[in-house]
C-alpha cells in the first residue's frame, strides 16, 4: 500500500521535477535575511502568547474570581497568538517551506524507488 502511494506521488510532474534537478537543502546555508529572522521571531512569540498567556488568563481568573477575564481574554489572545503566527509564516516560512517540500519529496521518491542519493 505504502509503495503505491510513493509511486503515484513519484508520477506527478513536481516530484519527477524535484527529484530531476536534485532538490536539495543548501538555501539553508546562506545567512537569513532580517525578514526572515523577523518572521522566525514572530513563530516564536506567538508560542510564547498561545498557550501560556491562555492559562495565565485562565489562572488570573481564578485567582481574582473574575470568569470573565478567562471567558474573554482566553480567546482574545489565542486569536492574537494565531495571527502572530501568520505573519510570522507569511514573513519566514512560504520561501523555505517549499524548499524543505521539494527535498523530501526527492527523498521520499528516491527512497521509495530503492534509489540511493
């Protein structure tokens, strides 16, 4: 089952062209620019304002008997951390996102071929 769905994924033409010109990581090795590390932050901090922040919310709540500022600030900052986490995407990650997917691709394609690389 597994090998028929490498072969079908081996047949379309982006794999045939991922695995034709040798896709690889080396975009990796040159130094990010300060979108990117912008980009990279905001991923970072919106980790920081998701989860935690929501169960400090949910804490404050508790401790200051307030249910509204769990009710209320809970989905408002896991919205804000969501949007963060966009702008980080849209600033950092489409570029290196399509390079990561064309090498594992390749990979997946070459290593369910019995190719070697």
């Amino acid at each position: 089952m597994i090998s028929r769905i490498v072969n079908r994924i081996a047949n379309t033409p982006y794999a045939r062209k991922a695995v034709e010109e040798k896709a690889d990581l080396s975009a990796f090795k040159q130094k990010p620019s300060a979108r990117i590390l912008l980009g990279v932050f905001l991923i970072g901090f919106s980790y920081i304002i998701g989860w935690p922040a929501v169960s400090a919310m949910a804490g404050l709540a508790i401790y200051f008997q307030e249910p509204l500022v769990a009710i209320i600030g809970g989905p408002l900052t896991y919205g804000l951390s969501h949007l963060v986490f966009m702008a980080g995407m849209y600033l950092a990650g489409a570029k290196y996102s399509a390079i990561f997917l064309r090498w594992a691709t390749r990979r997946l394609v070459e290593k369910g071929s019995g190719e070697s690389t």
